[in-house]
C-alpha cells in the first residue's frame, strides 16, 4: 500500500524512482558543496595541510546540510513535478527551496561560530547556493532535453524513410504567440515543424532573434525571402489581427503559393479550446473581424460554482458549447439533457476529454415529456436551468408547424412550471432574432414561448408583493435572442463549405439577404453573462455587430478555399424560402431596449400579457392543433402573436 506521506509529498511515482531522484539529488548537492569548500580552501601551494583541514569540516557539515536542502525542496513539493515538463515555475520552486536552506544555513552559522566543528564559513554558504541552484536545475534541463529527443531515438531505423519531411515554416509574428508556437515546436521535434524565419511589422524588433528563429523583416517583405529560405508553409501568429489584415496576408501568400494556416492568441490558448502547438487553416470567424468579448468571468463563476446546473438541448452548437464553458466555472454538478443520444455521447465525449467527467451526469431525454423531466428535476433538483432544446430548421417548420409548437413553445410552458414548482432559482431560455416581428413558424413558436414567459414572471411577482407578508420571487425567468452562430450545424457555413467541396455552385437565396453572425464561443460566453444580468422577466439581446450579405459569406468562403468566385466556383440565386426574411430586425413596436453593466448586452422591455389571458390561448390552441391544417395552426398562432406575418400555401 503507497504510504500517504510520499503519495502527498512524491506523487503516485514507484518508490523505487524516488527513492532514486532523492538519491541522485543528495549526491548532486554533496558535491556543490565540496566544491564551495574547494573553491573557497584550496591552496595549489599548501596542499596536504589545508586540504585535510576543509575536508575535514566538509565531511563535518554535509551530513546536516545536505538534508537540510532535501527536505526544503521535499516541502515544496518539488518532487511532485513531472521532470520531463521542467520549466521556469519549477526553476522558482526550486529557487526558494534552496535559499530558505540558505537562510536556515546563514542562522545555522551565527548561533554556533566557533563554538563547533559544525560551523560553516559564510563564504561556502553563498558559493554552495549558487553551486546547489545551478546543479539541481542543470540536471532538470538535461533530463528534460533527453526526454524531447527520446522519441526520435525510440524510432526503428525503418520508420525514418516513411517519416514526414520537416515543414519550413515562417511565422508572421513574432509576439507572445508567435514566441509561444515555436518554442513548442523546437521542444517536439516529432512534430515535424522547422521554424525558418519570423516576420514582424514592429520596427524595434528587426534583426533580433527569438529562440534562436532571427526576425528577418516586416511581413510585406516576406515576397522577398520565400524562395531564399525555401519556405513550404506560413503560419500566422499574430494575435486578435484585424479582418482586413488577414485578408491582405492570404491574397499574399496564395499569390506566392504558400500554404497558410493560422493560430490563435495566448488568451485562446489559455482557455483549453486551442492547443498552444496547434496552427489550423484560417477559417471564416478569422475573416469576419468581431472583436473579443470581455466578461465578467467573477460573477459567471459565483453563480456556478458548487451548483447544479441543467442544460437542454446539450447536443447541439450552443447547448455543447455552454455546457464546455459552464464545466470551467466548477459547478457541483452539470446535467447534460439531450434527445438524441449521438449528439450526447459525443458531447459527453469531448467533456470527458476537457476533464470534467467527474461533475458530468448524461441523460437522454424529451423536454416536452413531462414525467420524465419532472423526475429529472426533482431528483437532481437543479438550480439554474439552460433551455437549448428547441427546433430551428426555418423552412422545415413551416411544414411542420404542430411540431414546432409542441417544442418550441410548450416544452418551454413545461419547462417554466417546473422551474417554478421545484425551486429553481435561474431559468435562461434561448431564444432567437427570429422572434422578432416573425415571419416564419419557428419565430413565432418561440415568440410565444418569451410571451409565456414574461406573463409567469410578472405573475410570480403580483403573487409576492400581493401577500399578507410579501417575499422575494426565488426563481429568475429570462430570454436571450440572438442571430446565427458561425459553423453551428444549420448556419450556412458548413452548406457553403460542402457545396465548394463538391465544385459548386453555392446556392444563396437572395443577393440583397443579410444576417447577423457571431462565433459559438462568443455567444455561449454572453448567455452565460445574461444570466448574471437577470432580475426577472427580461429579454436579452446580444449584440450581433453589423449584419452580413450572404452573398459577401460566399465570396469569402470560395476566396478561403483557394478558388475564384463566379470562375472556378459559381454563385446561384435560388430565391427566398417560405418564412425566411430579407434582413433580421433587432426589436418589434412594443419593444423599448435598455443598455445594461455589458456592452455587449441590451434588455428590452414591454408590457407582460396577464397570465389568465395567455394561459387560456395556450390551453385553446393545444386542444385544436391536431384538428386544424397548416394554414389554420398558421392563423391560431397569429391570434396570440399578432405581428406574426404567416406564409399561407394557396
């Protein structure tokens, strides 16, 4: 059985391999300090007398120093470092390891000076740091570089003519992230990247070096050096460059040949989402110039931290991707609800790879079943709920509009009372941009599910301060529209990129069709954001920057792919589809927005329906969807939502 002791102060190492390392270090420090003694005593003409005399107190104080040193670093847990990763945070641990000993030496030697063959001159003590620092780190960088060309030698003499050929690559960049890249690469030689050259506009860094990488010119000059340096590939490493920036560098580099990817900034790299050894091929998000959103990440993490937390619809772009950045803030449990168990095993998958299995809790289930998420959430008893679930295919609901108001409207109502019943003190739904003066099915199934829920708020409200002793409402009902997400599974983006993949052409419904579009990360970050905001009864709208033509997405799309739009690929108008708009409005004619803490973030408020009325259009409509056509359930609806433009077959 591994003693606690070494299992707290070693690590799960085999006893035998520490034993080993302390063994090795303990010889290591022995012989720092024979050669401080040496150093500081020997005389080349008197060797016999003063060698026997700084022996002699050397054989005296190693037995007491020597463990002394030890167990500063023992105490420091330096032993529970993985040497293969040495680095400077372990070069400080050892750094304060060795100078409390120090300190403890220099007490050590005032209290017992010439009273004691122990005593240990000053000048050993100060020569013996310096001897023992360097010894003990030196070995740790030596152990480290026999590790980073291990694998190399670990290859059967066979495998090196199969091996990949080493990429020459310049890097555009030569910051925090150009520096960071290479500084992976060289220590992964496996990796088969060469770092050739570096280009930077920042004129002070000319002619330096960087890693031993020189920073040859300015990234416009970089026509001048591809061929000298015989360049296979570039990689763009500066951080957060704008969209233009982006643009000019790949029209120069697919003007000289070049394959280019990019990689993404520090503070990315920090998140987890990006590996710091990683360049990707540009993708369209990198073209589309949004700037980062800041959060407020201690407010996220209070409402999270040691909680549960419940979200629908986990599968999905926006549901995977708040569960991904819930994980981060450590809630005590996250409840990963999905109806399709694919979708869920590979989110449960990619949160198992990221580390949070342990606070994880998979279920398959339908928001729209009531006994079963009634046994969810009494059993689990959550307290703060994501409602993602919901169907969005725009022309698909138009078909199937009973289907769209069975989910998208009263698995919220279900969802809300459930909420309200067992306690939950956050409910956030995700709602959409399409809710707004709606045209389609799908907004205005979802329109109806921000109504039910303005209504339920403002009746919990009435019911709290109408008591004979008023109390505080405990559950918090909000709404967050936003536009589309890049790259979620029903934007264009992955239409777009199937259709170049099959030479085209890339089918846009109208040349003049506009949208607004953000990143997943961003938009999961600012929902997680509005549930910090929300007091009761709010609509959030995320702010989308400006809206993009469509056909503006096309050209970049067919550019990022390395063909020519309306050339090699070409662009066909197919026209609008039911239900679908030219442009997405931001508010309807009762709507009054609010600025909030974030920038990013604007609340709209309008008058909440009394809950009597709503409830009873609600309960009419349910009890006649399956008796009407399509066309009826279309009218049905714009009776509770009368902005809503219906599409009517003839």
């Amino acid at each position: 059985m591994r003693i606690t002791f070494f299992s707290k102060y070693f690590g799960q190492r085999p006893l035998s391999h520490t034993i080993g390392l302390v063994l090795a270090d303990a010889l290591l420090l022995s012989l720092a300090l024979l050669a401080a003694y040496f150093f500081r005593f020997f005389d080349p003409e008197n060797t016999s007398a003063r060698s026997s005399i700084w022996l002699d107190r050397f054989y005296m104080t190693v037995i007491w120093l020597v463990p002394i040193q030890v167990i500063c670093l023992l105490i420091s847990k330096h032993y529970n470092s993985v040497l293969r990763y040495f680095r400077l945070p372990e070069v400080e641990h050892i750094l304060v390891s060795l100078f409390t000993a120090f300190i403890f030496e220099i007490f050590l030697s005032i209290v017992t000076r010439g009273a004691t063959r122990f005593y240990l001159p000053y000048t050993v003590i100060g020569t013996d740091f310096f001897f023992a620092l360097n010894a003990i780190c030196g070995s740790r960088i030596l152990i480290r570089m026999f590790y980073d060309y291990a694998s190399d030698w670990d290859s059967p003499a066979g495998e090196e003519q199969d091996a990949p050929k080493c990429k020459r690559v310049g890097i555009l960049g030569a910051g925090d992230t150009g520096a960071a890249l290479v500084a992976s690469w060289l220590a992964k030689p496996g990796m088969h990247y060469k770092p050739v050259a570096f280009f930077d506009d920042d004129d002070s860094k000319q002619g330096l070096r960087i890693h031993t990488i020189p920073i040859v010119d300015k990234i416009d000059a970089l026509g001048k050096y591809f061929q000298h340096l015989a360049l296979d590939e570039i990689v763009i490493a500066v951080g957060n460059a704008p969209q233009p920036r982006i643009r000019s560098i790949l029209k120069m580099t697919r003007h000289l040949g070049l394959q280019t990817e990019i990689v993404s900034s520090i503070t990315e790299m920090a998140s987890g989402r990006v590996k710091l050894s990683r360049s990707r091929p540009v993708q369209i998000q990198d073209l589309l110039g949004r700037e980062p959103v800041k959060l407020n990440e201690d407010n996220i993490h209070m409402l999270f931290s040691g909680r549960t937390v419940l979200v629908t619809g986990a599968g999905g772009s926006i549901g995977s991707e708040l569960c991904r950045q819930i994980a981060t803030h450590m809630p005590a449990h996250l409840l990963v609800v999905e109806r399709c168990e694919t979708q869920l095993f590979q989110v449960e998958q990619a949160l198992i790879e990221l580390g949070h299995g342990a606070i994880i809790q998979p279920i398959v289930a339908d928001v729209t079943n009531e006994a079963q998420m009634r046994h969810i959430l009494k059993y689990h008893k959550p307290d703060v709920i994501f409602h993602a679930a919901a169907h969005k295919h725009v022309p698909m609901m138009e078909h199937q509009p009973r289907e769209a108001i069975r989910n998208n409207t009263f698995g919220t109502r279900l969802l809300i009372d459930l909420a309200i019943e067992l306690g939950v003190t956050h409910f956030v739904l995700i709602s959409t941009d399409k809710a707004i003066n709606p045209t389609s099915v799908m907004g205005a199934t979802k329109r109806m599910a921000e109504i039910y829920l303005q209504s339920r708020q403002e009746a919990l409200e009435n019911e709290a301060s109408q008591a004979p002793q008023p109390f505080p409402v405990k559950t918090r009902l909000m709404a967050v529209r936003f536009g589309n997400v890049l790259d979620s599974s029903g934007s264009v983006v992955p239409m777009f990129k199937k259709q170049i993949a099959e030479g085209g052409p890339i089918k846009v419904t109208h040349p003049e069709v506009v949208r607004y579009f953000m990143t997943i990360p961003e938009a999961a970050g600012l929902v997680l954001q509005c549930a910090t905001l929300g007091k009761g009864g709010e609509i959030f709208v995320l702010n989308m920057g400006s809206p993009i033509k469509i056909v503006d997405l096309a050209h970049l799309m067919i550019e990022l792919s390395g063909y020519r739009p309306n050339l090699d690929i070409q662009i066909e108008f197919t026209g609008l589809r039911p239900g679908e708009k030219l442009f997405e409005e931001l508010q309807h004619v009762n709507e009054h927005h609010k600025t909030t803490e974030h920038p990013k973030i604007m609340r709209f408020v309008n008058n909440a329906r009394p809950i009597e009325q709503v409830t009873k259009a609600f309960a009419q409509l349910d009890s006649y969807i399956h008796a009407l056509g399509t066309n009826e359930i279309k009218r049905k609806i714009n009776e509770i939502v009368p902005e809503y433009k219906p599409y009517l077959k003839d």
